[in-house]
C-alpha cells in the first residue's frame, strides 16, 4: 500500500507540472511578444489554462488521497510561476511596457518594469503565508489563482471589441497584488459552494455558465465572452470586500 501511495503521489504533482510549465510558457510568449496582442493573449490563455491545472491537481490529491508535504511545496512554487510571474509578464507587455518616466532625451525611468515587480512580490508573500498558517474554510488575502485569472482576462477581454483606458487595467492589476497580500477573508468556493449545492446542483449551474459563455463567444466574438467570465471572478473579489466593510460597521456599531 505504502508503494502504491508513493506512486499515486506523482499523479497530482503532474498536473502541478504542467501549471508550472504553462506559467513558463506565458512568460516566454508575453516577453517575445513585441507587442502583438494576440500572441499576449495566448500567454494570458496559457495562465488560464493553469488555473484549471492547479484545480485539477487539488481535486487528484484528495480523489486518491495522495496529498504530500513535497506536493504542497511544489504547488506553491508552481503558483509563483504561474500565477505571479506569469501574469506580470503578461501585463508589462500588455500596457505596462509603455509606462516610462522621462528625466531627459537620455534618462528614461522604466515606471512600468517596477510597477510590474510590485506582482510578483505580492505574490511569493502570499503563497509564503499560506504555507506558515491558513484555516480550513477560508483564504486570508486574495488566492493567486483569482487574481492571476483577472490579470490574464484583460487582454483578452479588452481590445478593439471592448476598449479600456489603460490606467484602469493598470489600477486594476495593482490592486490585485494588494489584495492578494491582504488579510480580508475569502471564501473557499470547493467548500461554501458544496455546502449550498448538491454536486449534482453545481454541476447543472456550471454547464450553464459555460454554455452561456459558449454562446457568448460564437455570437458577439471571444472578447466578450472573456468579459463575462472576467465580470463573474470581479464579483468573487468585490464579496470579501463587501464582507469586510459589513463586518468592520458591525463591529463599529457595538
């Protein structure tokens, strides 16, 4: 029995694996891109795509229970590829490569490059806490995974279709760095959404949405689609802050 866990062991580091590996291709696609905006939003599809990765070595660990201290090590180094560096290479192709400081015609600040770094940073900090201390039910700071989806949407939701000012996207991604290293709670969706919806339930509500986003897709173009999608990891953002601001007046009012 002992060999067989040691051997299902290696089935959730694969898919962990591969989140790493599409984090590094997204890097290398986002820093050759030029700035060409397609090839960007096939290193921000990459991120996505590693997101679903990171779900599925999860759901893998607890399907054979082959959970490990060298999986949970390897995951959060996966995540730091994929969801830290990953997506801060993306956005400084994206828009922030053009956010320069000019002292003079020969010195030029590269603002963009550090706001960039900002990312990354929050990022190892959050996954480095995560490892020291976390609760069963809930998230402390935003998950790298959510912020990371966010950041990969915008260049694929916001273009010619639907265009944004770039200091929005900007501020956008600075928050979710900020939010990220935060201590407001989260829920854990694996479990609040258990609790409320027979699996059969989450099942059915999520074809839906899917099917919804399809359709999206096919009929007004993928631009669309991924502004949806962005506009639903949005509201699962904005609840934790609504959640902090009920609580924080409950706690003012007693």
């Amino acid at each position: 029995m002992a060999r067989m866990r040691i051997k299902l062991n290696w089935v959730p580091n694969l898919f962990t694996l591969a989140n790493l590996s599409l984090g590094f291709f997204a890097i290398l696609l986002s820093a050759s891109s030029h700035g060409n905006r397609g090839v960007i939003t096939v290193a921000a599809g990459f991120i996505l795509l590693a997101m679903l990765c990171d779900g599925l070595d999860g759901f893998a660990a607890r399907l054979l229970n082959a959970s490990s201290p060298l999986g949970a090590q390897l995951d959060s180094l996966a995540d730091l590829s994929a969801f830290g560096i990953a997506p801060a290479s993306v956005m400084y192709a994206f828009v922030l490569h053009r956010l320069n400081y000019e002292i003079s015609p020969t010195l030029v600040i590269p603002t963009g490059m550090f706001l960039s770094a900002i990312y990354p940073a929050c990022a190892a900090y959050r996954l480095a806490r995560f490892n020291v201390s976390h609760r069963s039910d809930s998230f402390s700071g935003l998950p790298s995974p959510v912020a990371g989806a966010i950041v990969a949407l915008m260049p694929i939701a916001f273009g010619e279709l639907i265009p944004a000012p770039e200091a929005v996207l900007t501020l956008i991604f600075v928050a979710m760095a900020f939010l990220m290293v935060s201590t407001i709670r989260y829920s854990k969706p694996q479990s609040s959404w258990l609790r409320r919806f027979s699996p059969a339930r989450l099942a059915i509500v999520l074809l839906f949405l899917a099917a919804v986003l399809i359709f999206v897709g096919f009929r007004y173009g993928s631009d669309y689609s991924a502004a949806g999608l962005f506009t639903i990891v949005v509201i699962y953002v904005v609840t934790g802050i609504v959640s902090l601001i009920i609580h924080a007046i409950q706690v003012y009012r007693v």
